[in-house]
C-alpha cells in the first residue's frame, strides 16, 4: 500500500529521516509531500519531497529500509509520485543525487536525465536530474 504519510507516521519517519528539523518534518507531512510504502503491515520507504522555485516538484529524499533494497519498492513509490504530480498537472520533476552515490543510476533506469549539477566546498559533485512529462 502506498499513501499520504499522516501524523501518526511521525514517529518512524523521524527515526530514519534525520536530514530534516522535527518541524520540517512535521510541516512536510501536514502540507501532504511525505509519501510512504508498506509491504503488508510494515513500513519499507518513503519518498519526500517539496517544490523547487515553488512550482516544480523536486524529491528531495527517496529512502528505502536497508532489509528492503533492491525490491522494486524504490520504482514503485517514483511511479506513485509521478502519477500524483501529473494529475497536479506539472510538466516537469527534479531530483539531486551526489555523484558519489548509485542512485544517479536508478533515476536515469526511470527515465531522469542530467540537467545541472552543483559543487559545493569538500562535497561531492551533486547532480541533478530532471524527468519532462512533455516527452
């Protein structure tokens, strides 16, 4: 089952998502763009994300438990997300993956392609890509 995470979600969101303030979090799943995956009765993703320039939707974190990689459940909560963000009617989505890490590659597999990317002082390259509806 895949929906809106809720208030009650608060709790094992945070356990695993510490790149946000507990008041971004909070703020992100009352405005509606905390999604979350479960396989039966237990929790295995998740996929945040919020507007950049505040009209493209840009995933700023797709997570996957680590006893549940490699499942498919990634794939599935892109595609819930695109269709959520195509009945908006948004033309476009976003994403950034560091250079360093393998998941260019899934994005690329679903169809993102290279649009920019952004050094920052002792980080790796971040590489942003983008997914046009109108192709």
């Amino acid at each position: 089952m895949i929906r809106y995470a809720d208030k009650n979600d608060f709790v094992i969101l945070r356990k695993w998502d510490k790149h946000i303030t507990e008041a971004e979090l909070m703020n992100a799943i009352y405005q509606k763009r905390v999604i979350i995956l479960f396989d039966h009765d237990h929790i295995v993703g998740w996929l945040r994300f919020h507007l950049f320039w505040d009209h493209i939707p840009f995933i700023n974190m797709l997570y996957i438990l680590p006893y549940d990689i490699r499942k498919g459940y990634g794939k599935k909560l892109i595609d819930f997300w695109e269709k959520e963000m195509l009945k908006k009617e948004y033309t476009m989505v976003l994403t950034s993956t560091l250079s360093t890490e393998q998941a260019q590659f899934f994005y690329r597999k679903s169809g993102y392609v290279d649009c920019g990317s952004l050094l920052l002082p002792n980080e790796p390259l971040e590489i942003f890509l983008l997914k046009d509806f109108r192709r």
